[in-house]
C-alpha cells in the first residue's frame, strides 16, 4: 500500500514538475510537446489501479483514487493525508477536501481583503499624483517653449 502510495506521489510530483516546464518561456516548441506527450501516458494510470487494489486490501480499507482526484491535487502535501499515522487522522474535519478548500478560500478572502485596504491607500495617492502632474504640465511647457521648441511642442501634444 505505501509502495504503491509513494509511486502515485513520485509520478504525480514529476507531472506537476513536467506542467511547469511547459510554462517556461524558454522551452521549444519540439520539448513542449514530447513533454505533452508524457504527459498523457498511463504511467499514473497504471499506478492509480495498484494503489487501489491495495487500499481496498489495508484494513481499515482506504477511498480509492480517481484519476480526477489525483490530477486536482495542486500540493504534494495531500498525500501525506493518505498515510496512516499514529492516530487514525481521516475522520478529522480537516483532512475532508471541501473543509480544506473552504479554509484556502477563507484565506484567499483575508488577503483580497487586506489588499482592498491597502488599495483604498494606494488609490487616492495615484489620483493625486495624476491631478497634480496634470497642473505642472502648463508650466513646465511654458519653460519648455524657452529652451526646445520642438521638445515644447510635442509635450503639448500629449
């Protein structure tokens, strides 16, 4: 069982490693897709069938793993939920996946809070900034018109 857990973790750890190589900038185009391509295999597959075979065999008998599950697992972490410790851990609130996405939204709330607060700072200094740019362009053409006609003009353009 924790053969096979691991093996799911290691293929599902090279995947996330292979779907950040397709992001960088500097990959080819022929990479990109080889990578594509290994993606697509049934390496994860295969390995989803054993690890399911084998936790239907542990007693108490485990959930067995779709492919889905697997695939939206975004941390590495949420396997480590899938191993036994010293206390049975999976009748604990936090190991549900809707109680764990329902507190990373919590969080993403806080943080989108804390940024509103810092733009309702942040907005009024640009606002002020444009407004008082805005004012000092007549006088800095006027100065302009002494020195760079040219430069002069094409201020006034914009």
């Amino acid at each position: 069982y924790h053969a096979a857990l691991s093996h799911i973790e290691q293929l599902v750890s090279q995947r996330i490693m292979e779907l950040t190589k397709l992001n960088i900038s500097g990959t080819g185009y022929k990479l990109r897709t080889q990578i594509a391509a290994g993606l697509k295999r049934q390496a994860i597959r295969n390995a989803l069938v054993r690890y399911n075979k084998f936790a239907a065999l542990v007693n108490p008998p485990r959930d067995p793993l779709t492919w889905e599950t697997v695939v939206n697992y975004s941390f590495l972490a949420e396997f480590d939920l899938l191993r036994f410790s010293q206390v049975d851990i999976r009748d604990r609130p936090w190991v549900k996946p809707v109680i764990r996405e329902g507190v990373m939204s919590y969080c993403k709330l806080q943080c989108a809070r804390a940024e509103i607060k810092r733009l309702n700072v942040e907005i009024p200094r640009l606002y002020a900034a444009i407004h008082d740019e805005a004012q000092q362009i007549p006088a800095y053409i006027s100065i302009l018109e002494q020195t760079d006609r040219a430069l002069a003009n094409e201020v006034s353009r914009w």
